[in-house]
C-alpha cells in the first residue's frame, strides 16, 4: 500500500505541473490572438479558471495525502517524501489565498464581461501571474523530490517486473 500511495503522489504531482503548463500555453494564446474582442477573452478567462482551480486543488490535495501517507509509511525515504508533502501543503495555501485574494476580486471586475477594466485588474493580475509560477515551481520541485530513487541500488539494482 505504500507504493501505492507514492505512486498517486507522483502522478498527482507531476500531472499539476504539466496541466498547470498546458493551461498557460493555451491561455496565453488566447489573450494572444487578435482575433479575439475583449468580450471573448473576458468570457473565456471566466469559463477556464474555475476548472485551473478545481484541477489544482483535486491534483495537488491527492498529491499532498498521498505524500503525507507515503511518509508516514515508508522507513527508506520518509524525509524526502515528508519533505514533499510539506512543499505541496505551502503550494496547496498559495493557490487558495489565490483563488480567495486575488482571482475571485478579479473575476468581479470582469464580470459582466467586455466591460473596461478598472486599473485594480492589471495588479492582481500580476499577483496572479507570480504567485501561479510559485506554486506551480513548488509543485514541480515536490514532484522531483517524489520521483527522485532512494537509493542508486534502486536504479541499477532492480528490475521493472518485481
């Protein structure tokens, strides 16, 4: 049961990070494309983040139980995967206050959508951006420490097929 769990915290941790990446890709395209009006980017904006945050949330929380249940378990590498589970719980508070302080405000000064925004929208934006990179590197950073061998033997020394 303890692979178990260390298997979902990696999968949980590593698939945030590159969904966390895909998003940033395809949203950065859209504000992007000039073939957008400020009405389809407001209402895009108000269509994807809610599904950013619930995804984070569901990924990052399994990612964060599962580390702490690995942790708790396994004798080989308990630090490492304590360690983790601690960087997931920081990244689980920095996308909250996220979502609570800044996206939320946000959200109200583009709704309804295509009006102009109020000059308050361009700082939380920017709040957004970098603590989004912060959490997302915390995550990617936990994620290493997860995947990461205990040991070289446990590179050289076992086979795929136990």
């Amino acid at each position: 049961m303890t692979r178990t769990g260390l298997a979902v915290a990696r999968f949980s941790a590593a698939a945030w990070v590159g969904a966390a990446a895909l998003f940033v890709v395809t949203a950065v395209r859209e504000v992007t494309y000039p073939g957008f009006d400020s009405l389809t980017k407001d209402e895009l904006a108000l269509l994807r983040f809610p599904a950013y945050y619930a995804f984070g949330f569901v990924l990052v929380g399994l990612a964060f139980l599962s580390a702490v249940w690995a942790g708790c378990m396994e004798r080989e590498s308990r630090r490492r995967n304590s360690l983790a589970a601690g960087l997931l719980g920081i990244a689980l508070l920095l996308m909250g206050g996220d979502f609570v302080a800044v996206y939320s405000p946000m959200a109200k000064i583009i709704t309804p959508p295509g009006q102009a925004h109020a000059a308050e929208f361009r700082s939380y934006h920017r709040a957004s951006v970098w603590i989004n990179v912060a959490h997302v590197g915390i995550c990617a950073v936990a994620a290493m420490l997860l995947c990461w061998p205990a040991r070289r033997a446990d590179i050289a020394g076992r086979s795929f097929v136990e």
